[in-house]
C-alpha cells in the first residue's frame, strides 16, 4: 500500500506552496480580489459566496480567507498559508 496517493493530491505541485497566482485574480492569494485600494475577501460555500470583509493588506485578506476555509472545511481546507495553520 505505499505509495498510493489520495485521488485529489496534486503531483505536479508541492502541497505546502503558500504564494500562488490564480487565474484570472488581481491577487496572488486564493479568495482574495483587489477592490478600491484595498483588498475583499471571500468565499464560497454551498453554492453561497460568503463576504469575509475589506482589508488595507493582501495577507490579511488571505489570512481572514483561511480562518473560515479552515472552519467550513477542516482538514481539507485550501490555504494560503498552510505552514500557519500546524
């Protein structure tokens, strides 16, 4: 049994990669948007976006982003900073 990976476990990308850029994002961190000088952060949850709040910084936006991943989801949230949450 060693060596077989969870069906969602990416290859090609280490799990612990904490700055990305997302597709089509004016932010380089996952549920974060640039917005009137400052940044909003949310996210979706049972077909709802979920309004997180306005931050003056991109990584507090992303922090308040990952506090509620880490509440609706657990262990399978998708961080922005994974090492912060251990």
């Amino acid at each position: 049994m060693a060596g077989i990976m969870h069906p969602r476990q990416r290859v090609d990308q280490p799990q612990d990669q904490s700055i990305r850029h997302f597709k089509n994002s004016t932010s380089r961190f996952k549920g974060v948007r640039r917005a009137d000088g400052g940044y909003i952060a949310r996210i979706q949850f049972n077909k709802r976006r979920l309004y997180l709040g306005y931050f003056r910084s991109e990584e507090d936006a992303a922090r308040a982003y990952d506090a509620k991943a880490l509440e609706l989801h657990g262990q399978f949230a998708v961080l922005n900073f994974p090492a912060a949450a251990l």
